[in-house]
C-alpha cells in the first residue's frame, strides 16, 4: 500500500478520469489500511480526496467538512503542498476568499505551476 500512497495516486487518477465510484473504492481500501497500519501521514490526502468525491457527486456541504479536516490533518503534519491542495478544495466549496490565494501562493512557492493553474 506504501508504494501506491494507500491509494491517493490511484484514486487521483479515477477522479481526473470522471470514474468517481473507482475512486471512491479506493479511497476506502486506502482509509482502512493506512488506519490498520498507523500510517497517518496520508490521512490528510485521503480525506482531501474523499472531499473531491463529495464535490463531484454534488455533496458541497459533506466535501467541505471533508476538506476542512484534511486542511487541520495537513496543517499538523506540516505536508505544504497537500496544504495547498486542501485549500484548492476549500476554494471550491467555501464562501471564504481566504483559500485561493493561500492555494495560489503556496502552489507558486513550491513551483508548481499546473496547480496554482486551476485554483
């Protein structure tokens, strides 16, 4: 599960690929062996991925619960650029004009230039 990030690259790929149901799979088989394992540090892009589920089954309010616990997760594991993810989610489902700038800056900082993109 490691080698795979307990299923974030394969969930990201189905979502990018509209196959939310796959995606969804994952993300749970993901969720339960990073638990069983104590694998914490992926429990930020896990739920931030589970938010992008919610998104685009048309669930805002649960994705931006969702994607307000993988902020507070990434935020105490320090994982910037997954910090920046969940604000580019945030951005999305929060009446907030706090998130795309941060989404947007720290994306800039870390140069990843395809992300700030689609902020």
């Amino acid at each position: 599960m490691q080698w795979t990030r307990f299923g974030t690259v394969a969930a990201a790929a189905y979502l990018a690929g509209g196959r939310v149901a796959d995606a969804r799979r994952v993300v749970a088989g993901g969720t339960a062996a990073s638990a069983a394992r104590g694998a914490h540090g992926h429990s930020a892009a896990l739920l931030r991925l589970e938010a992008e589920i919610l998104l685009a089954e048309g669930d805002t309010g649960s994705a931006r619960s969702r994607a307000e616990q993988a902020l507070a997760a990434a935020l105490e594991l320090g994982a910037l650029p997954e910090i920046g993810h969940c604000h580019r989610v945030l951005a999305q489902v929060a009446p907030s004009s706090e998130h795309a700038p941060a989404a947007r800056r720290i994306f800039g900082e870390l140069g990843m230039a395809f992300w700030g993109a689609r902020v």
